[in-house]
C-alpha cells in the first residue's frame, strides 16, 4: 500500500525491496492503479519481463488480483504468443521471459501501456543486445523490481536508470564520473575503485525509488 500510493503517479519507477516483501504484488498494484486511471481503458497491454523460472509464479498473482486475461509465453511456441501481442483488441497481460526482448522484435510494434521488469538488474549491462532490445519498446509506464539494483556498483545502475528515465539520464559517463571514484592503471584502463555522492544520488531517485528491508518491516509482516 505505502509503496503504490507514493509510486503511482510516476510513469517509471524502480521498487527495490528485498526479497520476499512483496515486489510483484505492488507491481500488479501499480498496474491496476493505473488502469483505473487511464483515460481510455481498451486495449490496454502490460508487457511482464521476467526469468523464466518465474513466469508460472506471475500467472498464479494474476489470477487471484486481477480479472483481465493473461497470456503467458511458450518457449517452444513463440509464434502463438506474438500473435496475442500483435492482435490490437487483445487486453490484459503478456507474460515472457527475458530472452524474448532480443528474440522478438515484433514487441517493438505495440503502444504498451506498461512493462514491468522483474530483476531489472539484468539489464545493466547497457551494450548487450538484450538490454538494448528492451529499451526500444515503447510504453507509458515502466516499473523495475530488483532486490539488488547495483550489488554495490553504482555504474551497473546507470542502464536501469536510462531505461527508466531515458532523457535524463543520457551519459553513462557523466553519471560514471559523478557518481564513482576512478582510477587509471598503467596500461590506460578507467577502474571503478569506489563511490562518490551516495546521498545525492539517494535523493534525485527519491520521488520514484522505494527500498526497504526484511527487519525494517518486520512488525507489519504476516506470519
């Protein structure tokens, strides 16, 4: 609840709680907000990208917090699904893992509403095919999830922050050099060796940015 209503009204945001506190629930939360508040609510289509051991778990939520339809990839039948996606007057949900981004182009020809990236973090690299195939779907609201957004290397945040945010955050290496200490070795190489501005960094995510912790929630978890 506190994370929807803070995050709701932002077109991306990243939900970095730890693990077991619920990522997808609040993300099928957003979604739902959002769909209430859409201006034209037909032909709405969430694009969910998730690991492939994963997918069943996300159809099983969606059965119990929504009534809209959900289709959910085949990896030996990907042609049906792209059928689904392509079909304009399909609504609700499409459920694939995070290798078709790369394998699917045809995802690029639909006006998404919503993308969902759970484990976002494995869009950090920001050369692979896999990352840059991800971020030429166009949408209006994209959520990431991941307990562990940078594992404590804040230049593998950069490409999250991109695909997220896109027009400000522009230069991998304007963030690179504001945010990280540098070094250089012999041979010429750029070496991260550690971390500048954390607090700045902390606050210009704030408005779309939530991370809490097993123990600081504790009271408020069910059995």
């Amino acid at each position: 609840r506190t994370a929807v209503l803070k995050l709701s009204q932002q077109k991306a945001r990243l939900v970095g709680d730890e693990m077991g506190l619920g990522k997808t629930l609040t993300a099928i939360e957003l979604d739902k907000q959002n769909r209430q508040e859409a201006v034209i609510k037909q032909g709405l289509k969430t694009l969910i990208v998730a690991p492939l051991s994963v997918l069943s778990s996300w159809e099983e939520h969606l059965a119990t917090q929504t009534d809209l339809k959900v289709w959910v990839i085949d990896p030996k039948n990907r042609q049906a699904f792209i059928e689904q996606v392509l079909n304009y007057n399909n609504t609700g949900y499409f459920i694939c893992h995070w290798d078709v981004p790369r394998l699917m182009p045809e995802l690029q020809k639909v006006a998404w509403f919503h993308i969902i990236a759970d484990e976002v973090h494995r869009a950090k690299n920001r050369k692979s095919l896999q990352t840059r195939s991800l971020k030429k779907i166009r949408t209006v609201y994209k959520t990431g999830l991941s307990g562990t957004p940078a594992a404590n290397k804040p230049q593998d945040l950069w490409s999250i922050l991109h695909w997220l945010w896109p027009s400000y955050y522009t230069s991998y290496w304007r963030f690179v050099n504001h945010y990280t200490i540098t070094d250089y070795d012999p041979r010429g190489y750029h070496k991260i060796v550690g971390v500048k501005n954390e607090a700045s960094l902390h606050e210009e995510m704030s408005p779309w940015y939530i991370r809490r912790l097993k123990e600081e929630v504790l009271p408020d978890l069910p059995p």
